[in-house]
C-alpha cells in the first residue's frame, strides 16, 4: 500500500509544496467536512463498485507532481490511488483519511512579554487549540486533546514539569485528554465544579491564583457557553478564553441543555453569557485573546488582541437584549456526538479508547453564528 502519512501532508500543504489532495467521498461528507483547498471528485460509489469506471472522471486532473487521495478511513481512496498509478499519476493514500487528518497537531510559541513560553498546540483537522505554559521549569496545559505525546514533546523540549492541566470548560466537539494528561504526570486535573459533575477534578473558583514558575495566572468564571466555564488571565499578557470568546464569535449556549446536562435555559445562558463577556472586555486590550476552537483549519498561532476583537466581533456590539435574541434564536447545526461528546467529558459517559477518534470526527461547531 502506497501512503502519505496525516503529519507529512500537513507539513507539505503548509510549505506550499506541489500536492494535490482529492477526496472521493459523496459531496454531502465532503462539504460537510474536509481538508482546505482539496479537491472534490465524487466517485465512491463508482470506485467501490467497478473502480474502471471512475476513470474518466479521473481524465481532467490538473498535472501536479503528486496526488494525495482522501476518504473517511484510507479504504476506498487506496482504489482511488491504484487506479489512478495505473493512469501514470504518481498519487499516494491518506492513511487513515479523514480519521488521520483529525489526529494532525501544529505548535507555535504565542508573542507575549510573559516571563517563559506560552505555546499553542493547533489541531487543524478539528479547528481545536490547547495551551502549554511554561515559565521557569515548570508547566501547565489548558484544554488539551486526548493525544497525549503531542504534549509530553512539548514539556521535554522545554525540559519543564508539569504541575497541574485545566480544562476551560467540559467540551462539547472533542474528548478532553485532561485527566489522562494529569494521571499520567501524577499532578492535579483541574475543572469547575458546575461542569466536573461526575469526573474526579480539582476545583476551581472565581478569583484564583495560580502560579506557573514566575508567572501569575487569574481565574475569571465566564459561564454562559456551559455552566463550569472559566477564563484564564496569564499574568495580563494574555488571555485563554475557552468557548466563552472567538476572534469573531462567541460560545454557543444551548449545547448543555440539548445534552441533558444542564437544568437552564438557553436565553438565560445566553444572558449569562452576556455579562461574562463584559468581564473579559475590562481586561487590557493589548492582551492576546486565545480561543480553544478556530472555525477554519488553524496554523499557529492564531492570534489577535482583545482590543482587536472588540473591533471584529459583531455580537461584542449588541447591546444586552438584542444579544440574548440572536444567540436563542439563531441555532446552527451541532457538534458531530455532541450530547456523548459532553457527557464523556462530564465524567457522565465512559467511552472506550478504540472509539474516541471515531467519536469526535467531524467539523468544529462550537461557536454561534
């Protein structure tokens, strides 16, 4: 079998380097979900049939030096890419595909005048973003996924300890690795209480302090997108934000109460919501704004100043009622599993390893619209 590994497409497509990506899924999967800047041929019914008869529409491809082909697991686009070998093209299987796609991560360092490193771990396949402190031999992670080595190259690299791992909120998009990262280092896992309903966690209260190496960290509860949410200001240079506040958007606020987790309602979340906002837009605005979703496929880091997000984002300048109106009624389509996702997350739901990839596949959609 001839592949291209998930991380050696990644790194290809981010030099700009003469690839191809054609994904042969049905283009409901494909518009739903899917690498940027690839290529749709819908030819997966025809490839799993009588692959001969895709051929054709395999004619018109542009001459690039390779192909990579794309379908959910690596299966039906390994026929795509035989074929396609036996056309002259020199094309390579996704492994995996859009399974091995989500698994990708990117790190960058965050510019800040912090007193250590702030990096940012980007997973594009999911739009998901965590956080690695580190400040004089010692570390923290915020909302980290459950791929777990991504963070332990990080730690190494620095040659720094891990002495706690927090989550933002409980997740509504993809399975936390929080406690499994903690576990694993013997340090706390840290959650609000109002969203650890079942799991084992180190609480978390309004007003915190936590100190990483020399660097102070601020707990601010911002609930609104899930009860238990909280903000965290890194020593006013920067400020981990969650699901509570994008670049562009704003955290959902009916994804608890559609998952049966939360017992409000959802304009009430949405004015909850309101008034955790105007607690972060009190803070400085030369401070960088770092989101744990981005709605694209993000490259670190992906930045922008508080003061510049009060100038991009929309629901920033609706005023109270008009702002609970539009996130109650303006509903758009959920998270893939969003309800087991949520529940998993919660301590609710025990999902085996082998099942958790499979589980979070699919498209980030945490933010409103």
């Amino acid at each position: 079998m001839t592949e291209i590994s998930p991380t050696e497409l990644s790194d290809r497509l981010r030099d700009d380097e003469d690839v191809l990506v054609l994904d042969i899924r049905h283009r409901d999967d494909y518009e739903e979900w899917h690498i940027p800047d690839s290529t749709n041929v819908d030819v997966y019914d025809e490839l799993s049939a009588d692959p001969e008869t895709a051929t054709d529409a395999f004619e018109d491809l542009p001459d690039v030096k390779e192909i990579a082909t794309v379908c959910a697991a690596g299966i039906i686009s390994q026929t795509a890419t035989d074929l396609l070998r036996e056309m002259g093209y020199n094309a390579r299987t996704l492994t995996d595909g859009m399974n091995g796609w989500s698994r990708v991560h990117r790190s960058a360092p965050v510019p800040t005048d912090l007193d250590g490193t702030l990096v940012q771990v980007a997973r594009p396949g999911k739009g998901c973003l965590s956080h690695v402190l580190i400040s004089d031999g010692e570390a923290a992670v915020f909302d980290p996924s459950h791929y777990l080595d991504e963070y332990d190259a990080i730690l190494d690299e620095h040659d720094a300890d891990l002495i706690g791992v927090f989550d933002t909120h409980a997740h509504a998009d993809h399975v936390s690795g929080g406690a499994e990262l903690a576990e694993r280092h013997d340090v706390p896992y840290t959650l609000h209480p109002k969203d650890a309903l079942a799991i084992d966690a180190t609480p978390t209260e309004d007003g915190q302090r936590i100190e990483v190496g020399t660097v102070d960290v601020e707990v601010i509860h911002t609930p609104g997108h899930s009860d238990g949410s909280v903000s965290f200001d890194v020593d006013g240079e920067a400020l981990i934000t969650g699901d509570t506040l994008f670049h562009e958007s704003v955290g959902r606020v009916e994804l608890g109460v559609e998952a049966g987790i939360e017992e409000s309602d959802i304009e009430a979340n949405a004015a909850t919501l309101y008034e955790s906002l105007q607690r972060l837009l009190d803070r400085p605005d030369d401070a960088v704004v770092l989101p744990a979703h981005d709605p694209g496929s993000p490259e670190p880091p992906v930045i922008a100043t508080l003061g510049d997000v009060k100038e991009r984002n929309e629901d920033l300048g609706r005023d109270r009622e008009e702002f609970i109106e539009t996130l109650a009624s303006d509903i758009p389509d959920h998270p893939p599993n969003f309800e087991r996702v949520k529940r998993t997350n919660v301590g609710q739901e025990d999902v085996p390893d082998e099942e958790l990839s499979e589980l979070e596949l699919g498209p980030n959609r945490c933010a409103a619209e």
